[in-house]
C-alpha cells in the first residue's frame, strides 16, 4: 500500500453498497476506511484523516445530512470534500444538502463510473500532488509528474521521503501537520516508524529547501507539530 495513496471514507449503512463503493474505490487506487453509521463516520474523520468523504444520507441515529453539518463547522474538517449520496431525487433534496456543505450530491441508483469520475474531481482540488498536478508556494513549484522541485528556478535535489513531505506541505499551506499525522500520510498507517524520524526529515527537506539559499519556508509549532509558512 503506497504511502500518498488518497484516503476516501465511505460512510453507508448498506453492507452491500459499502463493499461495492469500496472495491470500485480500492480498485481506482485508493485507500478506503469504512463506517456504516454517523457516529462511526464522526469518528473514523479524527482517526484516519481522509482526504474525501462518500456519505449517505439516510444513516441510523445521526443522519449524512447532520454528520455533514458538524464536519463543515469544525476548521480541522470544514475543507475536506463530501459526496453526498441519497435516494432523494427532489430538487430541494438537493439544495438541502449542498447548503449543509455538501460538495457534491449523486442521487441512488447511480453509475460507479461517474462517481469514480466525481471523486477524482474532488481529489484534483484538495489533493493536487495524488492527481500528478504542479503546486507552487511562494518561489517553490512542486511538479508532482515529473517529480521536480525547483526554488527561485534553481532545481532541488530532494529524496523521496522529503518530497512526499514536501508535497504534503504544499498541498494545505499554513495547515499545522502533527508528527503522527506526517507518519500516516508520508510513510502510511501500515508501517511502524518513531516519531523522531519525522524530525530528521524535516532537517533534511530544511537543508533542502535551502541548498540555493532561501529563508527557511518551514515553521516548527511547538506541541503541535510543522507546517509550511
């Protein structure tokens, strides 16, 4: 399992749905966390951080709508793309929940296909380097196809833990990345590694970033963890 792979949590309540979504999902390159009700889903965010959300809207005790509503009011989850899936095909249904935040809403039965289309969409704006796009931040552009760093035009020589690090930071600039959550993202959940690893790298994307010269784009948090400007 790759490291960058995007997260998608699919929330549904239907066993069937679920394993069908996931599959497809899996099958599309993505690594997919499961929760088949709200409060699961509202947990589940915390934990594995994903990158979109595939929601129902029809869940037991809280419902997509409710769960989506408490993601888009709280900052850590507010830009973190949801697609609503609902069997309601009403108008109003659908102005409902995009109006609760809803990026998106793809009404039951819908074509696995199209919602593959959308959920590559969505990863195109919130994770640009996944989808092999260029990102720039200030005079650093970050070319995640060619995998080419250049600063002030001067091309960087860059590991591939430190441009994974480095793609992470660009992608949520001003974003504050606790350790464990580099640890998931740049290295994955599957592989054990001390958190102090994730200070040598950071020393080394620093030294990095700084081979041409440069102030240090880089700000260490205390307690909290790094982020990029």
């Amino acid at each position: 399992m790759s490291a960058d792979q995007p997260v998608v949590l699919v929330v549904e309540d239907e066993a069937a749905q679920r394993e069908v979504l996931s599959y497809n999902l899996e099958a599309e390159g993505f690594r997919v966390a499961r929760a088949e009700n709200g409060e699961e889903a509202l947990m589940m965010v915390d934990e594995e951080a994903p990158d979109i959300i595939v929601l129902d809207w029809m869940l037991p005790n809280v419902s997509g709508i409710e769960v989506c509503r408490q993601l888009k009011t709280k900052v850590g989850t507010r830009n973190t793309p949801v697609i609503m899936l609902s069997a309601r095909s009403e108008e109003v249904d659908k102005v409902r929940g995009l109006e609760t935040g809803a990026d998106d809403y793809v009404t039951k039965p819908y074509s696995v296909v199209e919602l593959m289309a959308r959920v590559r969409a969505q990863l195109r704006r919130t994770r640009p380097a996944a989808a092999g796009l260029r990102l720039e931040y200030d005079d650093i552009v970050l070319d995640a196809e060619t995998h080419r760093v250049t600063r002030s035009g001067e091309a960087l020589k860059l590991g591939p833990t430190e441009f994974r690090l480095l793609s992470t930071f660009m992608e949520k600039p001003g974003r504050v990345w606790s350790r464990e959550q580099l640890l998931d993202r740049v290295w994955g959940r599957d592989i054990y590694v001390d958190t102090r690893t994730v200070d040598v790298h950071i020393g080394r994307l620093r030294k990095a970033l700084s081979q041409h010269g440069g102030t240090d784009p880089l700000r260490t948090v205390r307690g909290a963890g790094y982020a990029l400007g």
